[in-house]
C-alpha cells in the first residue's frame, strides 16, 4: 500500500514562514526522487519543487531562493522550506515521487494573506 501524507500548512502572513512535511509508506524511498507540487485555485497542478535520490534539488523560477526542499531517508520524509511567503504561494501542496508517481495524498493548504 502506497501512502503519502503532507501536513505543515496553515494561514501565515505575507513574508512569513512555513515547514511542510510529507511522510511516504510503500516505496523504496531512498531509491526515489521526490518532489512538491502545488494547485492554486481554478489553477492545474504545478511541479514547485525537486529532490535527487542523492540530493540534488531543482525549483521552479517563482520560488527560487525562497523555497528549500529536503530529505530525511531514515524517516521516509521529505520537507519544504517556505520562507518570505506570498500571497500567491497561496495553494494546496502535494508530494509524490518519481520515476513512476503514485497516487495523490489529500495535500495540506497553504493560506498566505497580504
């Protein structure tokens, strides 16, 4: 059984900070890439963020140097970083992996109000 669970979110202010955090069951974890998506609303989902199975990271232009991903393989977890936050990173974030994306998680909201 395949299973991602994210949470973290929550209402901040602009220029704030929040630590999202996905728990992955089901996978060998450590062999995958993982990545963080976000859907706006009346907006399709959008990749935002990338993770190496060795560490490399990736990130869409609108978040550079705002966003950080990373990893903790011993806990199957996979952590986003957002700080000085804009009203619209406004979305629900979502986790997967890759090669091979499994189903969707139900996401955690990201409220950020100006």
């Amino acid at each position: 059984q395949v299973q991602l669970v994210e949470s973290g979110g929550g209402l901040v202010q602009a220029g704030g900070s929040l630590r999202l955090s996905c728990a992955a069951s089901g996978i060998i974890f450590s062999l995958k890439a993982m990545g963080w998506y976000r859907q706006a609303p009346g907006k399709q989902r959008e990749w935002v963020a990338g993770i190496s199975s060795g560490g490399s990271t990736n990130y869409v232009e609108s978040v550079s140097g705002r966003f950080t991903i990373s990893r903790d393989n011993a806990k199957n977890t996979v952590y986003l970083q957002m700080n000085n936050l804009k009203p619209e990173d406004t979305a629900v974030y979502y986790c997967n992996c890759y090669p091979g994306l499994v189903n969707w998680g139900q996401g955690t909201q990201v409220t950020v109000s100006s």
